[in-house]
C-alpha cells in the first residue's frame, strides 16, 4: 500500500505527502497482520520511515505517519 495526495487548503496547495511501503514483499501475499516498513516524504524530502500493520488500513497509516513527523 502506497498513499500519496496534495495538501489543500481552497485552492492552495500546500503541499505534497507519500508514503510508501519500502519492505520487499509481494503485494498479492500480504496479509492483514503483515507489519511492514513505510518510507515517509514531504514535498519530495524523506522525513523518516514508521511501521504499520496492513490491516490497519490506509487512516491508520496516515495517522501515524502524521504523528511521526510531529514528534521530529
């Protein structure tokens, strides 16, 4: 799982986030109790890596990609 989106506020973009699993494996034999390791980036610049459990699904990891680049 990937998520990527712009920021918004009206019609100002203020900016750009992605988070991307970089653990090698296999999407199709994922599993919902998988953990695996996301890359981070803001507006192209790595911010840091978080873990997160497949079947926690796509909130979950925002959420706590979100909580990782308050706390840096």
């Amino acid at each position: 799982m990937s998520l990527h989106f712009d920021l918004k506020m009206g019609l100002e973009t203020l900016g750009f986030m992605e988070i991307q699993r970089i653990d090698n494996t296999d999407r199709n034999t994922l599993s919902d109790n998988e953990v695996s390791t996301y890359m981070v980036r803001v507006n192209g610049v790595e911010k840091g890596t978080v873990r997160h459990r497949y079947g926690d699904g796509a909130w979950a990891l925002l959420r706590t990609a979100l909580d990782e680049l308050m706390e840096a």
